[in-house]
C-alpha cells in the first residue's frame, strides 16, 4: 500500500495509520459494521480526521466523538443533522423511523469516535438501527450501512458482555492498532531531529510504549533536561522522565 499522508506527516506513514485508513476503506466499501481498537495515543482520532478530509468536501457522512453523555438522544440529534431532518427531531420512536428510512435510501457512513463511552443502551439503539436498515434494504442482518466503532481496548471488553451479544455478532470487521516499531519510532524521532543513544532509545521506546501521544509529551520535557548534557538523551534523562510526568503508560 502506497503512503497514505503527506510526506511531513511521519505518524501517518506508520503501520497503525494504515491499519486504520484501510479499515475506514473496507468499512465503508462493504456497508458494514466495524469496531477498530487504539490505546490512548496511538492516533485514531488524528488518522479518522485525515480519512474523512481525503474523502473531499462532497463526501456525506455523519461523525460523532462521543463522550460520558453521548445518549440515545444525543446519538438521534446527531443522525437527523447529518441526514439533513432536522424537521423530525422530537418523539425518539419518530425520530429513529426517519432515520431509518433516510438510511435505506441513502446508506451514509456513520463514524463514531471514543466508542468505549457509549452505554449499552445506545449501543442497542444503533444496532437496531442498522438491522433495520439492514431488512429495509432487503439485506437482512447482512449490509445495512456503514458504522465503523472506534475506541480504547475498553471498547472490546464493552462489546463482548452477553447484553450486546446481538450487535457483536454483526461486526464483520475488527482491527488493533498496534504501537509504534522500533524503526517507527526512530522514524519519528527525527521529527525532533535529536540525538539519542541505544539505551536512551530502548528506556524511551518502554516509557512510551510506542504511543505516539506520549512522544509530544515526553520528548519536549526529556530535551530540557538534556539541555545540560549537550542535547544528548541518555538512558538516565529517560528515567527521570517518570518522577515528572504522571500516568505514563510504562508505569506500574
């Protein structure tokens, strides 16, 4: 597969990049629905906003990023914006009917990031709509339209309870995002254009695991602490990296 992004662009040359363009592609090509896993950091959100703005200005779709208090009712607002009926917005069962029909006649892509926060019930409410759709189109549970689902590991576990059984089943398509490579890694890095030795790459590379959100913050507080040794990272910088940021991934 050729690069999907722009030369300058080191992060969207990455296996994690392609991994979710392609996803997005297969996705939307089939009418399917497909779940798309990312530990914090790891650029989904940055790759879905590349995605949809490759697609051009012409392309219809609906995106949603949803949060703690992404409902049914705010999933329903959402989805009537985007398929332009905002008129129908009131009674919920209403509400799901014209999507439902405005769906089947046009199947637009419906992209949902932080997929993990959604509760069961708005989960069930989207896989009925997609079933619906689905038998609208004479499909029957096998192509409604196209819902990708992208989220953090919590996502997998969310799907996998029995209560949401019925939507698991209709996912036909699932994808890990896997962190950065070695030779990722030192891709990115010259992003920076630093000088970093092997045991301050491998204590880097275990501090961030591979995330390439924990970079942007790592390497800007390791380059200032560096800035007393010549700009060079040792393994020594890396470490005390731990007693100034929080929450790193590599911590116990």
């Amino acid at each position: 597969m050729s690069d999907p992004m722009p030369a300058g662009k080191l992060f969207f040359h990455t296996r994690a990049a392609q991994i979710a363009v392609q996803s997005l592609d297969r996705i939307v090509d089939e009418g399917i629905i497909g779940m798309v896993i990312a530990a914090p950091g790891l650029g989904k959100t940055q790759t879905i906003q590349f995605w949809r703005k490759r697609q051009g200005k012409d392309f219809r779709h609906v995106w949603i990023e949803a949060d703690v208090l992404t409902s049914c009712r705010p999933i329903l607002n959402a989805l009537a914006e985007g398929l332009g009926l905002e008129a129908v917005r009131g009674r919920l069962p209403e509400m799901k009917q014209a999507i439902c029909a405005a769906l089947a006649a046009q199947p637009l892509p419906i992209l949902i990031d932080e997929a993990d926060l959604l509760a069961v019930r708005t989960f069930e409410l989207l896989r009925s709509i997609w079933d619906r759709v689905a038998a609208l189109r004479g499909f029957d549970g096998e192509r409604g339209f196209p819902l990708a689902l992208f989220g953090a590991p919590r996502l997998r576990e969310m799907l996998g309870r029995p209560d949401l059984e019925r939507l698991h089943r209709r996912i036909f398509h699932r994808a890990e995002l896997p962190p950065l490579t070695g030779a990722e890694l030192a891709m990115v890095l010259k992003k920076w254009a630093i000088e970093c030795g092997a045991e301050g790459f491998a204590e880097l590379r275990r501090l961030s695991r591979g995330s390439f959100g924990w970079l942007n913050v790592i390497i800007p507080l390791a380059q200032k602490l560096a800035a007393k040794n010549g700009g060079k990272l040792t393994a020594e910088i890396m470490r005390a990296i731990s007693g100034h940021l929080l929450g790193l991934p590599g911590e116990e």
